[in-house]
C-alpha cells in the first residue's frame, strides 16, 4: 500500500498536453484534436538532427496518403526551434501537413516523446496507442540500412484505421534526443 501514493504523485506530475501550439501558417492548434478523424497521427523530428532527413519523403507519403482518415502532424519539440527554422525545414522538405512548435516541450514531456524521428498513434480521445519507429531504416542511433525493411508505423496505423489494436512488440526510434529535453 505504500507504493499507492507515489502512484497518485507520479499521475499528477505527468505534464498535461498542451491545449495548443503555434504553427508556421501563424495560427494556432490543439495538437491532439483528430478533427472528427479516426485517428492522430504525430512525427516528432527536428532539423537539427541529420536522421530526420532521410525520413521525411516517407513522412510526406504517410501524410498524404492517410490525410481522409488521420489528422497527421509534425511537431518540432527541440528547445531551440523558432517558427521560422521550422517554416524553412517544412519548405526545404515540401511538407503538406501541419507543422508545429513545441518549444516548451509540453507535449513531448505529456507523450514520453524522446527522439527524433519518432512517431505516435493516438485514438481521437488522446489514447497513445502507437509509439515508435516509422520503420527499420536506422537500426541504431548511427547504423543506417541501404533500404528499410519493415513498416513499423504504416502497419500500426492500417490496423488502427481498421479497428484492430497495433502490433507488438512496438519497435523504439532511433534518431537523436529532444534538444533540451529534461
């Protein structure tokens, strides 16, 4: 029983999401609204982090080709991003989703998001029912594949999108850490 009340702490202390963010359209949005969707679809990446780019064709594919049946957004958690660094890495990288800044890294703190690339499901209640790698392309922080082999998140989401949970095990990303995440 005395574990109890460690437990209380530890569920108050966990960071509330944000109820919204700055975007680089000027506007403002609430990050875990599915917008009447079946499903939230999060990319945590970061300019500053070389591992993002080799994902970000894929991100765009998974963007476009779900957009009818997932609110898919990319957030920029890194404690150093400004709207425009953001804006230009969305441009540089021909983004059609949302971007968003989450410098005060309210949201990360609220997922457990740690690494850039990394990707999250959540059901339109906020329930965190994928979390992990888009796929294999990086198999450690530094061992990169010619090509990836699995499609870690796109299977997570097709079997979400059809009712079904998510596979297991989830695979964790691999990238580089949240700048400035503590």
């Amino acid at each position: 029983m005395r574990f109890l009340p460690l437990l209380l702490l530890t569920s108050f202390l966990q960071a509330a999401p944000p109820a919204e963010l700055p975007a680089t359209d000027g506007k403002s949005y609430a990050p875990l609204d599915a917008g009447g969707k079946k499903a939230v679809v999060l990319f945590f990446v970061s300019p500053f982090c070389s591992t993002t780019r080799p994902f970000m064709k894929e991100i765009n594919a998974i963007a476009a080709e779900y957009a009818d049946r997932a609110a898919v957004t990319l957030v920029h958690s890194d404690s150093e991003i400004t709207v425009l660094t953001a804006f230009q890495h969305a441009d540089m990288e021909k983004v059609q989703a949302r971007v968003l800044i989450d410098q005060q890294q309210e949201l990360a703190k609220h997922l457990g998001a740690t690494i850039t690339p990394e990707s999250f499901i959540l059901s339109p209640t906020g329930e965190v029912l994928y979390k992990g790698r888009i796929n294999d392309l990086y198999l450690g922080p530094t061992k990169r594949q010619r090509a990836a082999t699995t499609k870690d998140l796109r299977d997570a989401l097709e079997a979400i999108l059809s009712g079904k949970a998510a596979p297991t095990p989830q695979e964790p990303a691999q990238g580089c850490k949240i700048g400035g995440l503590k």
